[in-house]
C-alpha cells in the first residue's frame, strides 16, 4: 500500500480512487511522448474509422455519438481543427490561392486582413462558420430535440470531412494545375446536405427530400451570413478609418 502523490489518499490498486492518479508514474521515455502525442489528437481512438463512418453514414453516426458512445471517434473540435490543418498545409504547399472562402479588398484595409486571417486560420474561422449554420439549422428544424450545441457537434464532424475533401481536390489541382475549387464546393455542398438530413432524420421517410432541401438552404444561409457579416466588419473598419 503507497499513498498517492497528488492528494495523499491511500492507493490499493494501479489508480488513485480518489483523483485517479497512478500509483506509480512511468518514466518519460520514446513511448511515452509517442502516446502523449496520438492522445493528443485521438488517432488512438481510430481517426481512419472516424472519416470511414462519416462517409458513410454521417448522420447516423453523429447520432450515435451523441446519444451512445463518444469514445470511438475523434473528438469532434480536434477533428475540424486538424482536418482545417492538414488543407492549410496543403493549399499552402501547392500555392492554392483559390479558398472556398473569399474576401477581396486592398491589402492595407482590413477587409483583406481579415480574409487573410480566415484563410489561414479555418479551423477557427469553420468553427465561427459553424455557429451561423447551426442558428440557421436549429431555426429550420425547430421541431427536433437536438439543441442548438448538439447541431454544432455535427457541423465539426460534417465541415471536418469538407475539409480532406478540398485537401483531396488541393492535391489534385495541385499535380493538374486544373482549377476544381468549384467542383469540390459543389461535392461538398451535396454531401453536407445529405448528412445534416440524415442526422434529422424522424423516422418519417415521407418527408425525405424536404429535409435535404432544408438542410441545403440552411447550410447556404448560415456560410453567407458569416460572410456577410465578416465583410460588413471589414468594411465598417475600414470606414471608420477612412474618415478618422
């Protein structure tokens, strides 16, 4: 019997039953750091299996993440930060200037700032997307139980897999030099409708199209309002500096 290191309770087992301490720490070695870094991100939890079952059966599965078992997939804010990594690398390193999100403007106003902020910070910038589509979601779907936090967790999981689409299609334009920005927008547009339906999915299989319709002008509604309002900072911005 050893007393725990944290908080002195006594520890009969592998783990404090107090704060869950081990009894004994490992020594910080090449495993260790290999483990901190996989629990990081969760890929420990299956991240391949994470995309498989988004592709497949997105709405069911955010379901089921959210009323069943949330430790088989990747942590939904992990997943759309490091998928919104992995297309700004890439964009990047093929010299995309094309992003799915664009706001012109001179270079010294802060319009163009804050475009330049937004392409090279989507995951934050997806995730404050996110918080407009859900507002447009809850209001079309008012009749569901989800709330209005359970709607944004499906939106990380839905713009997450967005996000390795247009990496794909970066990839792609990036060894044919042909521009498919429009195309992989339009895929992706297809297949968020198609998920965010599914995942409102009743029962009431009468009422199918009409869920993707709704799904479809929500999540149109939701990107240009974050558009819109992050040009109109811009432009206030840029007015008032204008003038002053």
């Amino acid at each position: 019997m050893v007393n725990c290191v944290n908080c002195n309770t006594e520890v009969n087992y592998k783990y404090c039953p107090e704060c869950g301490q081990p009894a004994t720490l490992k020594r910080i070695d090449r495993h260790y750091i290999q483990h901190e870094l996989l629990h990081i991100f969760h890929f420990e939890k299956g991240i391949l299996y994470t995309i498989k079952e988004l592709l497949l059966r997105p709405g069911k599965t955010v379901q089921a993440f959210i009323s069943q078992n949330r430790s088989r997939l990747v942590k939904p804010i992990v997943f759309i930060i490091v998928t919104s990594l992995i297309y700004t690398i890439i964009s990047h390193f093929f010299h995309i200037e094309e992003g799915y999100i664009n706001i012109k403007g001179d270079e010294d106003s802060v319009t163009y700032s804050i475009n330049s902020w937004v392409q090279n910070h989507y995951g934050y910038s997806n995730i404050m997307m996110g918080i407009f589509i859900a507002l447009w979601l809850k209001l079309f779907f008012r009749m569901s139980t989800y709330n209005f936090y359970e709607i944004l967790i499906l939106l990380c999981f839905v713009i997450g897999v967005g996000m390795l689409m247009f990496t794909v299609f970066a990839i792609i334009e990036g060894v044919t030099h042909h521009k498919l920005m429009a195309v992989s927008s339009a895929i992706y547009i297809i297949y968020a409708s198609w998920a965010i339906g599914q995942f409102f999915n009743s029962g009431n299989t009468e009422k199918t199209f009409e869920r993707y319709i709704r799904a479809f002008v929500a999540y149109l509604l939701g990107m240009a309002s974050f558009t819109i309002i992050t040009l109109s900072i811009g432009i206030a911005a840029d007015l008032y500096y204008l003038y002053n």
